[in-house]
C-alpha cells in the first residue's frame, strides 16, 4: 500500500451526505488531483466536492421545476376546461335540446375535461409526496407517456373545431343565443372572451409539446434512458403539425367573430372564410383641425379599418380598400414615425407610438397590398360613401353614448387600445406558447408589504387570484 493511501485510509470520515444522497468516498476524487500536488494536500478536495454537489442540485431542479411548470400550468388548462363543461353547460341549458354551438362544443370538451380530472389528481398526488423528500423522484415520463397515449381524444377536437367555430358565427345571429352568450360573458369566471376558451385545447397540446422536449433534453444530459419519452416525443410532434395548422386557421376565424362583436357600423359582412386577419393596434391619426388622435386600426387581407372607441366598442370611421392603398413616408411629416396612406381621393396621415411600431405596420400594409393587387378576383367588399369620407370627428352624442354592451375590456382590442401598441395574428399564436401559471409576490401599494397571489398569464394579460382554487380573479 503506498503512503498516498495509507495517508487518506486512517482519517476518512464516514461519507458525506448531501439532502439525504450519499456523496462518493473522497479517495474517489484523488485521481483528479494534479500530479504536482503532495501527498498530504486537501485544498481542493472541498472544491471538487463542491462543484459535484452543486451540479446534481442544479440537475434536480431542473426536472423538478419542469415538473412544477407542468402542474401549475395543468391547474389552469383544467379550469378552463370545466368553464365550458360545467358553467358553460348551466348557463346555455335551456338551448341545449337544439343542435348549436354549445352543444357541439360539449360532445367534444367532455370525455378531454374527464381524462384531465384524473390527470391533475394524479399530478398533485405525486408533487405533493415529494414536496418534503431530500431526493426527487421524477415521474415526469409516466406522466407525459400517459398524456400521449390518450391523444385520441384530441384527434376528434382537431377535426371538428373549425365547425364549432362558423356553427357559432352563425349562432350569434341568433337573437335568444346572443343574449346568453352575451351574459355568461358578463360572469366574473369568464375571465376571457368565450371564443378563445374554444382554442385552448390546441394551445395546450403545443405547450405539452414544448415541455417535452425540455424533458427530453434534460435526461439526455444526464445520460438516462428515455426511449419513452422519444417515442411519445414522436407521436405528439406527428399530431402537432396537424394542430400548428389548425390552430392558425381557428386563430384567424376567432379574431374575425370578435372583431364582428367589437365593430359598430362597418359596411358589409365581416365574417369571411376567404378573409385573413393580420394585425390589429393603436396608431395616431393627423387632423388639421385637432392635431394627432388616437384611432384603432385593423388590417385584413383586403381592407384597413380605422375606428374610435365609443362605450365598450369601436365604431368605424373609415374602410379602406387595399387594392387602391398606396404608402408614403414624406420628410414633411409632422412625426418622424408617421407615414402617409393614400386611397383613391383620400390621403390619411398616421404616426405610430415608435419606430419599430411604424415599421411593422409599413411592413404589413405593403405586403398585404402586393398580394392583393396580384390577385385577379374582384373584390367583394362595398364600400359605402358614408365609410369611406373623412367621419373622424366624433360627436358629443357618440361619446356619451354607452349602450348596455358586456365588459368587454379584456379584449385583446380594449389591451392594444390601452397600451397604445398592436399585435398580429402571429403574435397571438406564439403568445399560445408561452402561457404560465404560478406564485407570484405583490406589493402593496400604501405598505412594504408583500402579498402572495396565484397569477395566470394569458392572452398577454396577467390575472391575479388569492389561490389556484378561488373562480374569480381579484385583478388583471
């Protein structure tokens, strides 16, 4: 045996342990020592330990946060769910012995709202008895095997989701089903237009999505077996490119129904299969007599419409077709981040909150309009002269008027109306993305106090509530 040995054998303690796992014994780390080193140096044994402690810690949180992100973000999808299969099924219950929208939606959303039932118990059944563990033990593959293995009951929902949709573009029509509609929007727990509940079952199957693949990544790293995972990573990525699809398409039509609710006054039919929504947002509009004014813009495949809000909705002031639009940046704008437009006889000057938000609408409209002029088809949409003059003066009777129309400030509208600022339609489906749930501190406003609030961000808007379980949010 040689002194190197002899020395560490007779004063080696009993091995370390580090939250309940037991550490290696330190002569495994004497190979790492440099061959410079004499025999009786410890310096670097700590350090070494150290660095092997903190890399299995950083290692366990990463799983285990991966873990948490999926529970809490499963608290709210399974919510979501039971607004539309239990709140939903009260309020349209003396519609649902006609075939509609709501009755449609419910065939679907059922047998999904279950299997999530038994999911989340089991999800905080098993985070729950690790919660006071030293170790972690991850069962984060059984849990997205089981996810995958049951996504039969989202091939039905992929299919038949684009006709629920134009089966309630329909239903809105309708004065009985408009008025329920209507009202359970009112209620405290449809914390969001009924619309985009419809989508949320396509956007969770592309965030389940995304946090398997950080799950793959991670056992990769350390080398674990996961052939599980890669096989239900494959099967989910198959489903997903028919879901990426999908969802863009619902995407568009939800916009189209919400702006149809949103507009007051627009000429002709705004609903249109052929139609693409693009973007939407705040830009200032010049006028000789009262300077800049906040107007609201949306561009559609084929027209831009600029609007003012009056009440709870946006009336029209203008339709502009795209096929006589044409852009101009002049150096004699009264804004370095205005531009020009000009539609047959009419030349409308606006000016965005910055320049990035100049250079996104410039870039959109002038897309918009090259591929509309290419197009041979005549355009289907009637402008009438009293759209298409100059009705940007509101008058005092608009203002004050204030119709019983729902709440619907949280709208992404009413949020781009707010924030001065605008979104398109690829914003909306990346935003699907990256949707959380959590603790989050707040501070109070008049202490240096700190409150402790489950917040949901969706929609680019965070709600706060006292607990995941409580309906109604405080705020957003």
């Amino acid at each position: 045996m040689n002194a190197r040995n002899t020395n560490y054998n007779h004063v080696l303690p009993q091995p370390p342990k580090l939250n309940g796992t037991i550490l290696p014994p330190k002569s495994e780390y004497d190979d790492l020592k440099p061959q410079s080193e004499t025999d009786g140096d410890d310096n670097h044994k700590p350090e070494i330990l150290e660095k092997e402690t903190k890399k299995k810690k950083t290692t366990l949180d990463r799983a285990y946060f991966i873990g948490k992100e999926l529970l809490m973000t499963e608290r709210t999808y399974k919510r979501d769910l039971e607004l539309i299969n239990l709140w939903a099924r009260e309020a349209f219950s003396s519609l649902l012995e006609e075939p509609n929208y709501m009755s449609q939606l419910l065939k679907l959303i059922d047998p999904i709202d279950d299997f999530h039932s038994a999911l989340l118990k089991d999800m905080e059944y098993h985070f729950a008895s690790q919660e006071n563990r030293s170790s972690y033990d991850t069962r984060l593959s059984d849990l997205f095997c089981n996810i995958v293995k049951q996504r039969h009951l989202y091939v039905d929902y992929i299919d038949s989701v684009k006709s629920v949709l134009h089966t309630l573009a329909s239903n809105l029509s309708q004065g009985a089903f408009d008025v329920v509609y209507a009202t359970f929007e009112k209620n405290k727990v449809c914390y969001l237009p009924l619309t985009l509940f419809i989508l949320k079952p396509l956007q969770r199957l592309l965030h389940y999505s995304s946090l398997l693949d950080r799950v793959v990544d991670h056992f990769v790293s350390m080398n674990a077996d996961c052939q599980d995972l890669d096989e239900a990573k494959s099967d989910l990525t198959t489903l997903n490119k028919k879901v990426s699809q999908v969802l863009a398409e619902s995407e568009n039509y939800v916009q189209l129904i919400e702006l149809s609710r949103d507009l007051v006054c627009f000429e002709g039919k705004l609903i249109d299969d052929d139609r693409t929504f693009i973007r939407q947002g705040c830009l200032t509009k010049f006028s000789q007599k009262k300077g800049y004014q906040q107007r609201m813009f949306f561009l559609l495949s084929d027209m831009l419409i600029y609007c003012n809000l009056v009440g709870q909705k946006f009336k029209v002031h203008g339709q502009l077709p795209l096929r006589s639009l044409n852009l101009e940046e002049r150096e004699d704008n009264p804004s370095p981040n205005s531009f020009t437009m000009y539609s047959e006889k009419r030349a409308i000057t606006v000016c965005g909150s910055s320049q990035e938000e100049k250079n996104k609408w410039i870039k959109d409209i002038s897309i918009a309009v090259e591929i509309t002029k290419r197009d041979d088809a005549p355009s289907k949409t009637f402008f009438s002269l009293r759209c298409s003059n100059s009705a940007d003066d509101v008058s005092e009777k608009d203002k004050n008027s204030n119709e019983a129309t729902p709440q619907r400030s949280n709208t992404t509208v009413h949020v781009c109306w707010h924030r001065n600022t605008s979104v398109c339609l690829t914003d909306h489906i990346s935003a699907a993305q990256n949707q959380l749930s959590g603790y989050l501190l707040r501070k109070f406003k008049n202490s240096n106090g700190w409150q402790k609030l489950w917040v949901v961000f969706t929609n680019f808007c965070l709600f706060f509530y006292k607990t995941y379980q409580v309906r109604y949010s405080l705020d957003y």
